[in-house]
C-alpha cells in the first residue's frame, strides 16, 4: 500500500509518500517521494522553538510540502487540492494512489501536532481515505528500516529480535527492549532534561545558536582535531554508576554553568574545550549505559535513532560497540532520517497500522504520549 506521512510535531513540517509491502516479519519499504520544511530559521532569534509561532508555520507550509512531495512522487497534478471525485473522473480505470494517511499524534508541542492532526484529516475526508495516529518516538525507531545507500534502490534490514532501541532526540532520552514490533518495554529514560536538550541548553550558555547540537558537535571536532582539550575540565558523567538504565543531564548542563561563570571572559579556546568535554561526557554515560543495557538484556540488535544520533563523534562511538559485541546489528538511519521527519512516520504508520488496524479514537494530540 501507499502511505502519505505527516509530521509536524516539533519545527520541521514534513511530508512523504512511501510505498509499504509485507507483514510484521518481513516489512519492507521504499520512498517515493519526500519534501521537508524547516522552520529553525524562524525560532532561531527565541533562541528554542516557539510553539504557536510553530504553528502558524505548519498552517502556511503544509499544503505547499505535500504538494512538493507528491510531485516528488510522480503525481504530476499534487493531488494536494484534488477532490477524490474529481480525480476518479479524470482517471475512471485507476486505483487511487494514496491508500492510507499516518500522521504524528504525540510526543511534542500539542498546537503543533493539531495542525498536522487537522490537516491529515481532511485530506483523508476529501480522498475518503483512512488516517492513523502515529507515535513519534516509533517513528524514530522505523527510522532505520529505510536505506538507500545501493545503486539499485531500497535496502530494507530485517530485524533480528530482541532489539534495544536508544532513542536520543531533542525531547527524549530512552532506552527500551523490544521483543517484536508488538512487545516493547522501557527499560530506562531521562530523570530530567533530554540529551538534546543538554546540548541545545549548553550551546546557548556559550553564546551559539539554536539548534545547538550541530553547533557543539562543530566545535568539538575542530577541538579535537586541533588536539585543544583542558585537562583542568572535567564535567561529571551523571548516573553513569547508577545500576540502572536512567539518565541524567540537568547536572551536567549546570556544571557547564558553573565553569563559565568562574570565566571572566569566555574565549574561542574555552569555547573549543567545553564543547569537547561536553561531548566526551554525553558519549561516556550513553555508552557506558548502552553496554550495561546490552550486558543484561543481551539483545542481539541495537537500533539507534533521534536527532542527537547525527552527531559524528557519538556514533562513531556507537558504532565501535561492534568490537565488544561482534555479534551485534547496529543500525542507524541515514543522515536524511536521523532528524524529525515524514519517512519515519509513514513506516511507524505502517507497522501501526498491521498491529492495531485503523483506529480514528486515537487521532488526539497528546504532547506526553508514551512508548
Ligand atoms: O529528533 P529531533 O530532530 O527532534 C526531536 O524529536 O526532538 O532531534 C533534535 C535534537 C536537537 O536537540 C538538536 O540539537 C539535536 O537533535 N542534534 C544534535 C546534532 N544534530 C541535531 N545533537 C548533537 N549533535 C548533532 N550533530
Ligand atoms: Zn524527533
């Protein structure tokens, strides 16, 4: 079947046609058509993102990206404003191309997530199609399903159960055990502040703008390729002893705080260093927790997904959890599927939709929705 995806949970308006095929077992997608609207330039100047000003932008932008990605995906006309009985006119012998619409129901910012909700619904009015609710962490964990990094096309890995998933996004900071598609339990997740959210708030204290992870990640890396590094500098790695899966960030964004104010003036050189040991901290306390989680659950895949997962030197470290389990699929999505968009929602769509079917209850914004 062939899904339209919806997202709009956060700054990013996003939507993508994807074709799906298979059962829980054997799932397999392909992209057709994909367009995206980043609205960063917009909540920079708030120094974060701004919900209802958010929301007037999925409002104005929505038509104008399903347009792009269905032209994208080779429906010439858009579709977008295409009455359901005005297309069957022109094209009496066809299927019509959209057999399902998933849109992002929860976590994030409820004025956004509504715009998404409201406009996938009567979209799916006008082409009397079905609309499911998607989680968007899910989405983050179907975002690797989808590679593209062969000649011929699509890739698709199949999962080997059990899997971890570690999610790292902006919002959220989760470790959770998933025994299939259906059985998934959380096994940890942050007492306070997400990791992307410790990056975006230490950017800020040093004066770089929103969003702040790519901005640390460039400094860190020019930190370490200069070899600038202090070793006067030691940030804490919090609840990295703990026996638990948790984490916790506050601390190590207010020791951020208090190393600036001892500064008098903070140089580029200071700059370059906190970066750097910032980095090292959050690296080591999700490393250290990922191996603790792997170590007692013995799963025998890692999915990794989020924003935060963009960050070179993190999954460069992820990925070498390849020499302590050499048995261990790790999967990434690719760089375009790392932040929030539309692909993943349509796969998460999809899954949802062969698990519980089409269920329009569930088509509530919810801004605290769990895994
Ligand atoms: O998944 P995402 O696009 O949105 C949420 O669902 O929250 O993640 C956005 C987060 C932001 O906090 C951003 O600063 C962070 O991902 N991020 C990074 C990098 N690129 C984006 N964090 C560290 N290093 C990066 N290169
Ligand atoms: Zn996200």
């Amino acid at each position: 079947m062939i899904i339209l995806g919806i997202e709009t949970s956060c700054d990013e308006t996003a939507v993508s046609v994807v074709k799906a095929e298979g059962d829980l077992d054997s799932l397999s997608f392909n992209l057709l058509g994909s367009a995206i609207h980043s609205q960063i330039e917009i909540h920079r100047e708030f120094g974060g993102v701004v919900p209802m000003l958010a929301k007037r932008e999925h409002l104005k932008n929505l038509p104008l990206v399903l347009n792009q990605a269905l032209k994208e995906a080779g429906f010439e006309d858009g579709l977008g404003d295409m009455n359901y009985e005005l297309w069957k006119e022109k094209n009496p012998n066809q299927k019509f191309p959209i057999d399902l619409i998933a849109v992002t129901v929860g976590p994030g910012l409820e004025p956004a997530l509504w715009t998404g909700i409201k406009f996938a619904e009567n979209l799916g009015k006008t082409w009397g199609k079905p609309v499911i609710g998607t989680n968007h962490m899910e989405g983050h964990i179907a975002s690797v399903l989808l590679k593209q990094n062969n000649e011929s096309g699509i890739m698709n890995y199949e999962i080997q159960w059990p899997a971890l998933a570690l999610l790292i996004s902006g919002g959220h900071t989760e470790l959770v055990m998933m025994r299939s598609w259906v059985d998934k339990e959380k096994i940890g997740e942050t007492q306070d502040d997400a990791v992307g959210e410790a990056f975006d708030k230490v950017a800020r204290m040093l004066g770089l703008p929103y969003p702040g992870g790519p901005e640390i990640s460039r400094l860190a890396s020019q930190a370490r390729e200069s070899g600038i590094m202090n070793n006067e500098l030691r940030l804490p790695r919090p609840m990295i002893h703990s026996k638990d899966f948790n984490f916790s960030f506050s601390g190590l964004k207010t020791a951020v705080l208090y190393y600036i104010r001892k500064i008098e003036e903070l140089t580029e050189t200071d700059k370059l260093e906190i970066a750097r040991e910032f980095e090292d901290a959050v690296t080591e306390t999700i490393i250290t927790k990922t191996k603790g989680a792997l170590d007692k659950y013995q799963p025998k895949t890692l999915i990794i997904g989020g924003g935060v997962i963009a960050n070179k030197f993190l999954r460069e470290n992820l990925m070498n959890l390849k020499i302590d389990y050499p048995d261990l699929d790790i999967l990434i999505p690719e760089k375009s599927l790392t932040t929030d968009n539309a692909t993943m929602i349509a796969m998460a769509g999809y899954i949802e939709y062969l698990k519980n079917g089409v269920d329009t209850e569930n088509l509530k914004a919810n801004g605290n929705l769990e895994i």
